[in-house]
C-alpha cells in the first residue's frame, strides 16, 4: 500500500484524491493526504457520492508501489495500444522513452499540461481520474539487450481450441493502458505518449472501450458487460487473505527481482456473438452463465440471495440436476476448479461499428492482472476453451501477455527496476 | 418550448429531469415539472452542479413540441445510425416500426425496461439524460409509398471538391441519434429499436462518439474537439431573435406541413489528419482556424478578449495584415460571409483504432440541425471546400441527409404527422 492509500469500504483503495489541493501534494510517495479529499469509489467504479463537478479533478496518484490502473476502479473510458521499439533504439533509447513517459504520466494525472506539447486536448478539464499502466512484451527483452531479464513466465501463451487472434491487433513491446473518466482526456494522453515515443516506438495497435459512467448507477455494482450479465463478482478483493499474493509477483522462484510488486497483464480482445445471444430466452442465458441476469445471484442460491451469495456447485434443484449446469461460466471458471488459479479481472467493453456481415463488432476487453499465467489464465482458460457453455457465443480474436513493471517512487521512473537493478 | 422546458442560464433548456419523481411525471406534455429537479446543464453538455449520484437517473422528456437531442445539452456518449427499411415494408410495415420505438423510446427514457425484452443490459443505471432522435433520409419516401410527402428540401446535397463519400457508412432510410451519458445505456437503446426492427428494416452503418462526460469541466464551456480546438462558440442560442426560424421547419413555400416543428439533419463523418495537424505549432494552428487554441478567443481581439468576443474580420495586425487571415476557417465558415446561413451543430468526436498506413481513425461526426440545407450546410460547404484553409486536415468520408420529423406528443408516435396527415 501506498501511503496515500487506505481501504474504503468496499475493499479497494482510495487512490483517488481530488487535485484541488496543488499539483505537488504527492510528489513524494510519503506525502500523506492532509488537505486532499479521498473520493469514496468501489470496485464498481462508481463513487458513492460523488461531489459536484469533482469528476474532473478527481486524480489517482500516479507513484506508489504497484503502478496505478490496477486497484484502482474502472474509469469510464479505456484506451489500450501497444507500441513496437524502433529497430536500433536499444536499452539506451527504451530507458530514455521512459523517461519521457514518465514525466508525462506525472504531469497528466496531475491535471498539468505534458510540458513538450502546447496541443492540449483536455485543456478545460482536470484528471478526471487518468492512469496509465505501462507493460513489456517478451519481444522487448531481446530488442533491447536485456534478453536474460525476461521473465520465464513470459513465455507465450498455448494455443487454445478455438483461438483465433490477429497478431496485428495484439502482442507488442510496450504495453499502456490509459483509464480516465472522460474520453476527450484518454484520448489526449494516448496522443502525448505516441509523441513522446515518436523516432523510438510505433503504435503497432490500439483500441478503445468503456465501462459505467461515475454516478450512472446508484451504487457501487460490479459491472455489467454486453451480454447483460453482471461480471466480476469472484475477483478477488484486496480485503481478502493472500490478495497481493494472487496479484502481484514477488521475487523467488523464476520470478526476476526486477518484477517484484509488479504483475502480468493478460489481455484478449473478445468479440461477443450478441445476436446469437439475445434470441437466447433469458433464462436460458443464465444456464449458461450460471448465475441470474438481473441481480447476479448464483442459480445454486435460493429466492432472495443476492450477487455475492456464495456458489454450491453441488447443489441441485427439485428434479436431482445440478441447479449450476455442468457446462455453466461460474462453474468452469471457479478457482475451486482450477487449483486456486486467481485473477483480478479489470475488463472493458468495446463496441466499434459493424462488421462485414453486419454482426456488432463488440465485446469484452478482457484484462487480467495475476502473479503468474502459468498458474492463471493459462490453466483456466484451457478449462474454459472446452468445456465452457459460454465459449459458443465468444470469440477470442486478439491479445497478449505483458510484465507489468512495479510502481514508480517519487523521482524515478517505469521500468528503472529492469533496466538498470 | 414545452411545458417542462424553461431556459436555463445558458442559454438552452432544461429539458433533463430528474427521474426520481416516477416515470409517469412526464406522461403528458403538460404535466409540468412539480417534485421534479431539473438539471442545470450549459451548451457543453455539462451540469453546472450535478447532484452526487444522479447521472443515471437525470432525464430527458421525450414528449415535446420537438424531439428530444436537438436543443438538448450533448451526452457523454453517442450512437449514430441508419436503417434501411426491408422490400415489402411499405406504409404499414413503417408505421408499425414508428409505433414500437416510440413505445420503447418512451419507456427508455424514463429508466424504465423496454418491455419486449428482458434482456436489459442496462439494469443498473438510470436513463443517464437518454435522448432518441429519429430521421428519414430521401429514399424512405418511395419505399414507403410516400413520395409525394418527400420534401423538396431532401434532395441529395450536391457533391463537394474532395468529398470521398461512402455510401456503406451513410445515407440510409431511417437514422437515429442516441445520446445517453453512460455508454452502455446507449448501446443498450440501440439494441433495443434493432430488435424492434427486425423484419421491417436492417441496421445499415452504425458508429459511435463522444463529447464531455458531465462534470469533467469546471463550468459548462462550448466542446472541445479532437483537434484541441474550442468548436460551436457561433452555434445560435436558443434566446437569440430568430432561433427557432433558423433550427426548425414551419409549413410554406415547399416545406410539407407534416415537417411543421421538424428540422433537417446533416451528418458528416469528417476524419482529421491528427497527425499532420499536431506537427503543426499552435501559432500555425490558430491561424488555420482564426481563433485562440487556449481559450477560442478570436485573432481579431485585443488580449483578454474571451471565447464569445465578436470576430472582427476586418481587424488587421500591426503590420497591416488581416488578424484572421483570408482562408482561416472562422472567416470563411462566418455567416456574414454566407448569406446568414446558420446551423445548429451538435457534433461529437470519434476514435476507432488505427487506419491501414497507421492514422489514428478519429475525427468529428459533424451533425447539424437546420430548417433547410440548401439555405445551411449546401451553402456553407461549399465554401469551406474551396476557401477553407482547415480542409487540408479533414476528409469527409460519409454523411447523410435526414427530415428530422417533430416531437411527439402524449399518445401519439414517431413521424405520425406523415403517416396520417
């Protein structure tokens, strides 16, 4: 935990401070919070009361231990890219890349103008609580001469029954997520860093996605995606015994020192087969999911249990079947059935146009953040790429693995840990 | 104006209602707004103080005197498309249509589920200020057995220099304009009128765009759009002499009389050279357009002039040159300089990923309200596409032409006055 951090009571951290108190308050990652109001937020990314007009100067605190854009709740716009290191750029042109971007990353979730550009986008709002999450690629390792700090569980992914991904629309070196309220000011600091990285990386892809608008729901809810079902509910939360231990790595084992407090981000663009899905009866889609559309409750629970009613994957209904099918989301996706493998899920839904054959292009961004994909997504996602009655109705159509570096301290900068520990 | 209107202190109406009042409050035109709170919203779309917690259940009446999504502010979060009514439709099969999204708009806007469908993706929230604007682009007419009702002011607009129009992601029979400020509440409305459609009409292009998320700026300002650039300081006020005269349609020369309370839309997808426009410094850039990037004030003023300043096109700098040089947009766009056309523009910004070459596919869909575009956006265009120093950074790349029919009151349905007049 930061020190400007604090559990609020719906387990995540108050990171999000309302900037009125000056740009240099958390300058240092020991500065504390007096003068700064904590915005109460929950997983859901809603705040509880939301002050008037205080979306915009709404700022997480971009140092810390674990980069920000992880605890932290969903914002209501995502952009995700992925840059490629220039040939010739080397260790010496990566470092000096993030360097700059770390100077902007300061200068913007701060709600300041990144000083090399006068072209400023957001101009008339504040943060409107910006992060931005920096990943490596395992192709970074070689082109940058630090071939023998990639991390073994860097290796990539299998190949799952069904996969069908663009490698043009996935994988790269340089990974960044940029959440922030307002898309105007995502968009913007996607835009900065492009520049910052001009002459050294590419933009190889990006996307953009989105998750509820602060204050659209009346309380914090975990989110809903396209399908209409609400998703999420078995992340684990901070509160709960060996969180960090399923989050963030520690050095040991194969894991480099450099990673520790840091993670790996899995990503996967799924497109949702949403006509399909909508002539399903509702009832139907909850056989498949396993749980109820409206409030989420599992079909194990009886009438009047709720969204965190803990899943009886035993149970059964009046007629002898499983009440959970044998083929249902919740049961081939629970960590009881997967070793434990956990993973703190923080994804997006997208919706871009329409495709060729007139089928929405939408779906789920799907992030996940774990201490090992070896012992994550990759162990869980074989479960489900086969017996999973959901996975009729999705297709995984791109993605990728990154080594999310640990938090930035006040005067340093992302990924100093790998290139110079 | 309708009953539950009245003028804010920006100038446009407080049609956005709070929802806690129950969703028969806005039943009939004239019921009035006691136990309701309106929000203060500005131009730019942002509530000058929203309450904690109610953008979900801020409203917007749909019943009125005109649709709602025209005078109202700008949402977060906009979904445009266009549908095309099937072979064999004809007048029935319109009017049965009309009749389903006027039930579902009704029931949508007022945060209740759209009855046909269980399948409510967006359980949680409220309406989110949901607005449903309904167009008919000129082939509608034939289709529908209504030729003789199509307007002569719906001919195809004449073809600009440089126009790369295409016709896939354009035109169309039916448009629709759905503003929410949560993007699933919007992605969810569309959904609902394409199953209501089934049948009667197919989904023929569909996109989506953005402006302000409500409270990310301190105070309601005019948009900012993807260029960095302040966009609608001339848009005509609602209390300006002449205002309705210049948005909506009355019956008379050779506008039909079903039009009567009408406008017409324009859209434009207008893709901007991002790239080329921000290798530009901002001194290059304010002359292209003939205003200040920080603040919109115009060249043509002393320092600390403001946005709203009047351009002074016959100012000239120290060394005898004009402030706004001969092609920057402003002067070329002004309505002086083109017979008093004026539109009411509500564009918002798009962002889809990366073109081919890299370009970041981004820019304005331009939409503009106007009582007749061969005396708004004909005229007007014509000059920008020729003398406009700013159209060497935009494409135009699809649009459309729609008779934007007028409100609809309690018990009546969408496009009744041409159905049955």
């Amino acid at each position: 935990m930061n020190h400007d951090e604090a559990p609020d009571r719906g387990g995540f951290t108050r990171r999000a401070l309302l900037g009125t108190a000056g740009a240099g308050l958390l300058a240092g990652a020991g500065a504390g919070v007096a003068g700064a109001v904590a915005l109460d937020r929950g997983p859901g990314g809603t705040p509880a009361a939301a002050p008037g007009g205080a979306l915009g100067a709404a700022r997480v605190a971009f140092h810390g231990e674990h980069q920000a854009g992880i605890l932290d709740p969903q914002q209501a716009r995502v952009q995700l890219a992925a840059f490629d290191l220039a040939e010739g750029a080397g260790r010496d042109g990566l470092r000096a890349l993030l360097k700059r971007w770390t100077g902007a990353a300061e200068r913007l979730t701060a709600g300041e103008p990144a000083e090399e550009f006068e072209n400023q986008v957001a101009l008339d709002a504040g943060p409107c609580s910006l992060t931005l999450t920096v990943g490596f690629g395992a192709a970074l390792f070689d082109k940058a001469g630090l071939a023998d700090r990639r991390p073994a569980a860097l290796e990539p992914l299998p190949a799952f029954p069904a996969d069908a991904l663009d490698p043009a629309r996935g994988d790269g070196d340089l990974f960044v997520q940029i959440g922030a309220d307002d898309a105007l000011v995502a968009v913007h600091a996607l835009r900065v860093l492009q520049r910052l990285a001009a002459g050294t990386a590419a933009l190889r892809w990006q996307t953009a996605g989105f998750a509820r608008t602060p204050g659209a729901t009346a309380r914090p809810v975990t989110g809903r995606n396209l399908m209409g079902q609400i998703d999420g509910t078995n992340n684990p939360k901070p509160t709960e015994d060996g969180f960090a231990a399923k989050v963030f790595c520690a050095a040991g084992g194969d894991q480099p020192a450099w990673l520790a407090g840091g993670s790996y981000l899995v990503y996967r663009r799924i497109r949702m087969l949403l006509d399909s899905w909508e002539a399903l009866p509702v009832d139907r889609q909850e056989r498949v999911i396993g749980r109820r559309k409206a409030d989420g409750a599992p079909l194990s629970a009886p009438p009047g249990a709720a969204e965190h009613t803990p899943v009886d994957l035993a149970a059964q209904g009046p007629d002898g079947a499983l009440a959970i099918p044998a083929d249902a989301h919740v049961r081939v996706a629970a960590p009881a059935a997967n070793g434990g493998a956990a993973m703190l899920r923080r994804g997006f839904s997208y919706h871009d146009g329409l495709l060729p054959d007139g089928a929405p292009d939408a779906g789920l961004l799907f992030l996940a953040f774990q201490t090992d994909p070896r012992k994550g997504f990759t162990p869980v996602q074989r479960k489900l790429s086969r017996g999973d009655g959901l996975s009729r109705f999705l297709r995984h159509e791109a993605g990728g693995l990154y080594a999310v570096p640990p938090g930035v301290p006040a005067g340093g900068y992302l990924g100093q840990q790998l290139l110079e520990g």
